[in-house]
C-alpha cells in the first residue's frame, strides 16, 4: 500500500522469469513515474484472485504494466485507477491476459485505453462477467485493442458508461 513513486511497479516489479501469486488484498494510492502504478510485470507471470485495487496512478498502466508477461485474474476489482497516457488500469504489450469475473470501473486514461490497453501482439480472454465501465480516454474509453487479440470466453461482457473525449482539435473515438 502507498509504495514510492519509481520508474515502474509502484507496488511491486517482476522482472526476467519471476512468478507472483497474488491472493486477496487491498492495493491503493501506488505510483511510479514510469509503468504501473501498482504491479508492473517484465517477462514475468503474475496470478491475482479476489484483488482490491484502487487510486493507483503511473505513465502507463495505472494499476498494472503487463510485458511480455502473463497474467490471470481471477475476481479482481480495479476503481479509479489513471495512467497519464496507456492503459488507465492495464497497460499489456506483448502480454497474454486472462480475466475471470473482473471489473473495471471509474478508470482514466489520457491516452489509449480507461479500462485497459492491449498493444503490439497482446491477447486477452474474457470469462464469466466483465465490467468496464465509466471509464475514459481520447480512444476507447472502456477498452482500446491496436495489432491485438480480444476474445470473449464465455459470459456476459458489460460495457457501459464510458466516453471518448478529447481536447484536441482531432476529436475523440472509440467509446466502448
């Protein structure tokens, strides 16, 4: 909780083959100057069931900075997370992500991506019920997918309340 601000992983840095398994607990007002605010993940596999995360803030990746990493979430909840450009929850690059019965609600991005971000190669399934809502960016306010794979696994997909907006002259898109 309330880890120093750093280049990346305000709460914790997985780097070159590491595992965290990561059960329950609350994660909020994390930062870094860099990738995730809370978690950033560099080669690295990170396993989350029933996580509380909130208010954590970085560059990219509000809560989580996902490269070339692995994730699976299992029950997780992720509010009022920002990222100054990526990903205001989840920043992946390159990365595979499994999310079960996970909500993504009140996430801001400047950028790319409120509830999350899925960049050059990235893949994420969805399972049970997935909530990405009132979240904002310019582009894809609940979720933003560039040279990626989304993929709905079974249940129910929520996506609702989020907004595209922009303050530049080029205007807002990809809502949703």
């Amino acid at each position: 909780r309330g880890g120093a601000p750093g280049f990346g992983g305000g709460g914790l840095l997985l780097e070159r083959g590491s595992t965290a398994h990561v059960r329950g607990g609350s994660h909020a007002g994390n930062s870094a100057a860099g990738k995730g605010g809370w978690l950033r993940a560099d080669d690295s596999t990170v396993v989350m069931r029933d996580v509380r995360s909130r208010l954590n803030t970085a560059v990219f990746g509000g809560a989580l900075s996902l490269e070339r990493a692995n994730a699976t979430m299992v029950g997780c909840s992720f509010h009022a997370e920002s990222a100054h450009s990526e990903g205001g929850c989840v920043l992946a690059e390159a990365s595979m992500l499994d999310a079960t019965d996970c909500e993504f609600v009140g996430c801001v991005s400047g950028e790319s991506g409120g509830g999350f971000a899925l960049l050059q190669d990235s893949w994420a399934g969805l399972r049970g019920q997935s909530v990405f809502a009132e979240g904002r960016a310019r582009r894809g306010g609940g979720l933003f997918v560039s040279n990626s794979e989304l993929e709905l696994l079974g249940g129910t997909l929520h996506v609702h309340s989020n907004t595209a907006a922009s303050d530049t002259a080029e205007g807002g898109f990809g809502g949703g």
